[in-house]
C-alpha cells in the first residue's frame, strides 16, 4: 500500500509504502476509493491536537470498497462500498458506550489520529464503526458526509426546533447541513469571512436565505447559531445574534481560545454547547437523511499524492466545499 504520513507536526506529509493490512478478528480491510480532507487533519498537522504515536496516516472521511473479512465479522461482504468515520472504536462497555452514548468514551480511538486513516491506498475499521453509503453519491460526492455531514447533522440536532439558525463558518459541514436544513423548511443565515463572495454564493445555492460575513448582522434575531470554524472570537458575535432562550452550537473539536465576553450576552437563557464526535446512531440516522434528500456536494478532487496541497488549500482558506482525496 502507499500513504501520505506524518511524522511530525508542523512539517509536510510524506509519502510511505508498507505491506497492504490484514485483517484482524472483528475488522475488515479496504481498498480506499475516495477520503475527504477535513479541518481537524489540519489540527493535526498543525500541532492543534497531540499525537499519540508517529507516523501516523491522517483522513476520516474514507468512503472504501471492502476487499477482506477477519474473523467474526458479519453484516459486510467482500465489494461492499462502506464509509468510515471519525469514531474509530470504544470499549462498548463503560457507562456512556451502554447508554448509546459512546461519543463520550474517555480512550476512544480516532480514524486518522490514533487509527491509521484514508490518506491511502488500504485501511483497516472495525465494522461497527462503518456505515452503509447510499448509491446516489459517487466516491468522491461520498467522502464528506463521514464527517463534514455527521458532525453537522448532529449540530442541526442540537439546535432542537430552531427555525432561524445562523452558521459560522461555511465550508464543508455547512453547505451540507444547510441543504438538509432547507428540506426541513428551517431558514439559515450563512456569516462567512468577510468578503468572501465564493462562500457567500455557495451558501445562496445550498439554500440559505442571506449569507453575510461574520462581522455583519442578520436581519433577524436566530433562534439558534452553529459554529464551525476554529475561531473562539465568534462565540461573542454569535451570541449577540441570538433571541432569548437560543442556543450557540460549537461543532469543532478545537477551537481557539474564547475571549472575555459580558454576562448580558449570555443572559436570557441563552445556551453554549459543543458537539463531541458522533453515535453509530447518529452515522446510521444521516444515511438515511442522505438517501432522502438528494445532497448536493461542492468537491474539489486532488491525487493522494497531493494532500499537502489539499492541506495547504484548506489553511489558507482558498477551498469552497469540500477537498477528497482520490487514490
């Protein structure tokens, strides 16, 4: 198999070839057909995130074709197409994992951090861990909703019924949970860079009724905001937006440091939450969502040779959608 590795943080990928993995009891093997290239990679990369153990082989958004079955594995045959996520593996034992909640498993293992990921020609996952890709998207339409859609699909829950729903941050989550968002007949207010109109477009086709930059105001009072860029300086300005009772979801899993803010924007029973992985329940939900709205994806496709790219794109913000690597 060949790779893109990393084998310090703050220093370029580079490319590794070892013997194709086997697979174990309870894991199956995959030729990787398409991997979504997403901002926690960049955390990684970066040195946002520590790491465990090097090299590691980054991507969690692998949407793969199973080649072999290890021991007790049932439920997948050899040829399936399969997606897997962020959530790698949890103990199934603790108290969160028993109460379907294992998002929240204290070691979890995570695909592209502690688990080898898709910026490759094989992988390995454990079955539970993958879900089913509905036929209508190809690989590379595919590879975003692994985590890009999952994350955002379970940020639109958090934001319970909320009919007007600002989101910061318009890149690959966004413009796909404001496609499902419009076919649940909510309103999305879209605050982007300021002066982005590529994001700002985008946002207009995925269904948002006003996109703005994030240093200008809606034209109402949101029930809800979600934010999914890695700026804690969003968190006051996003507040402030919000109607009494609404709720500020934050949908990374790393974000700047948040700055001293007033009380009053708090007050009023205004809600701050983060969003920390996803359920099998949640991925297994989101198919289904996917196979019934007809998702639009914006993708950018680029070899795996050229994930440094790809990498490099998405930091200095030159990507509208979604970048998916193509081994």
């Amino acid at each position: 198999m060949k790779a893109m590795a990393l084998f310090r943080q703050n220093e370029p990928l580079r490319m590794i070839e070892r013997p194709d993995p086997v697979a174990g009891p309870g894991q199956i093997a995959l030729e990787v057909l398409s991997c979504g290239v997403c901002r926690t990679d960049l955390h990684i990369a970066d040195g946002d995130l520590p790491i465990a153990h090097y090299p590691v082989i980054p991507g969690h958004e692998i949407v793969g074709r199973v080649i072999a079955l290890g021991e007790d594995v049932a439920g997948y045959a050899l040829g399936d197409r399969v997606g897997v996520p962020w959530l790698g593996h949890t103990c199934g034992t603790c108290r969160f994992c028993r109460a379907e909640r294992e998002n929240l498993y204290d070691v979890p293992h995570f695909t592209g951090w502690q688990l080898d990921g898709g910026y490759a020609t094989h992988a390995l996952a454990e079955p539970r861990y993958c879900f089913p890709i509905p036929s209508r998207y190809s690989d590379a339409q595919a590879a975003p909703l692994l985590c890009a859609g999952l994350i955002g699909h379970r940020s639109l829950k958090a934001t319970g019924g909320a009919r007007d729903i600002g989101i910061y941050g318009f890149g690959a989550a966004a413009h796909i949970v404001a496609q499902v968002a419009a076919a649940e007949g909510r309103r999305i207010y879209a605050f982007t860079r300021p002066g982005d109109q590529a994001a700002q477009q985008l946002a207009r086709e995925c269904g948002a009724v006003w996109a703005g930059g994030s240093d200008e105001k809606a034209p109402v009072e949101l029930d809800a905001a979600i934010i999914f860029a890695a700026v804690g300086a969003l968190v006051p300005l996003a507040l402030k937006q919000l109607s009494k009772g609404g709720t500020l979801v934050l949908g990374g899993i790393h974000m700047s440091e948040i700055p001293a803010m007033p009380y009053e924007i708090l007050w009023g029973e205004r809600v701050i939450r983060s969003i920390a992985n996803l359920t099998r329940d949640d991925g297994l939900e989101f198919m289904r969502v996917a196979e019934r709205v007809p998702l639009k994806m914006s993708v950018t496709t680029f070899p795996l040779a050229e994930a440094n790219d790809a990498l490099q794109r998405l930091r200095d913000g030159e990507l509208t959608g979604a970048a998916v690597l193509i081994p």
